[in-house]
C-alpha cells in the first residue's frame, strides 16, 4: 500500500494505492479533520480480517460481523419512488442493504448471481415464500431467455420494491421463471 500526503496552506490532498492499484484522493481543510490512514486500512481489510477485528467473541464468524437493520432497508427501499425499471435492480438493492449497515464486496453485476453475497452477509435461502412474505425477504429471478441479468427486489412489508415499486413480485411473464428466495438469519 502507498500513501503519499500533500499539504498547502488551505487543502491537504491524501494519495492512497492499494495492492488493487486503486487511486483514492481524500481533500479536505486543515484543522482537526484530518485523514487517518490506520482508520483507513482498517476500514478497508476484507471481511474476515475486520470481522475478526471488530468481533469481542472470537468464536463468531464473519457473518455476525453484518448487523443489517431490516428497518433502515425497509427505509431505503420505499424512498425510491420509480414505477419503471432502470434495469439497475441489483445495484438498487445493493445500495439498501449498504445502507442497512451490510458490508459488500466484490458484488456480482448480474441480480441472477447474489444468492452468494446474500448468505455471505446473513441471509438464508428458504422455499419461495410469495403468499406470506416477511420484511426485509429478498428475492431473485434466476437468468432467463429474455433478460440475461435476471431480477432482484426486497420486501417493504407491504409491496416488492427493486429499482421501481414493483406491483408484484411476478415481473416477467414467463412460464420458464425460477426463483430463488431468501430472509435473514433464520
């Protein structure tokens, strides 16, 4: 990791590269505001390493580390006001549980994918549960012939919401639809 540190007298910039290559420029005005970079790395370890770091127990897993507030997701979700999708439904969601204090990364693209990164943050697959769905369930329609990225969309507790208020949890009409369904920590 590189850290290069510039001041002036009004901005000091921070330059910091990681193993990744990735460039990151922190401005901000002198005085007690200032960049730390040991907060910074910290901040920025993989999951386990800060699981392991922030957990008092250390028989918890990387897991318990992910406290997501299904209140601050409800939230997040009934914000978006869309009735058409963007075809950003992924990243809509992904932004909710981001919110709800869930820490992602490495994110698949595709909404077809996230069953993986939604048990790696504490959530379980279970049989689709579409006549009686809780707050917070989540839910993903798998690739089909039409949409190559599939769909994603969370519950609010009254209405499926994704990138748009969706007006059911069946978006694509099609008898070739599968599934996959999830809820958090069972």
């Amino acid at each position: 990791m590189l850290i290069d540190h510039y001041a002036s007298d009004v901005n000091e910039t921070t330059r910091v590269e990681n193993q990744n290559n990735i460039v990151i420029h922190q401005n901000e005005s002198s005085g007690n505001n200032r960049f730390n970079p040991e907060l910074f790395l910290r901040n920025n370890q993989p999951a386990a390493q800060t699981a392991n770091a922030d957990s008092e127990d250390e028989d918890s897993s990387p897991k318990s580390s992910h406290r997501i507030d299904i209140s601050k997701f409800i939230k997040k979700l009934e914000s978006i006001s869309a009735t058409r999708s963007a075809q950003r439904c992924a990243r809509s969601i992904r932004i909710a549980l981001e919110t709800a204090g869930a820490r992602i990364l490495n994110h698949p693209v595709a909404a077809a994918d996230w069953g993986r990164t939604l048990t790696q943050i504490g959530y379980k697959q279970i049989k689709p549960a579409f006549d009686n769905p809780e707050k917070g369930d989540i839910y993903i329609i798998n690739r089909t012939r039409g949409h190559n990225y599939g769909h994603i969309a969370g519950f609010t507790g009254t209405e499926w919401v994704s990138d748009f208020r969706q007006r059911s949890y069946d978006v694509y009409k099609s008898d070739n639809v599968s599934y996959q369904y999830y809820r958090l920590g069972l």
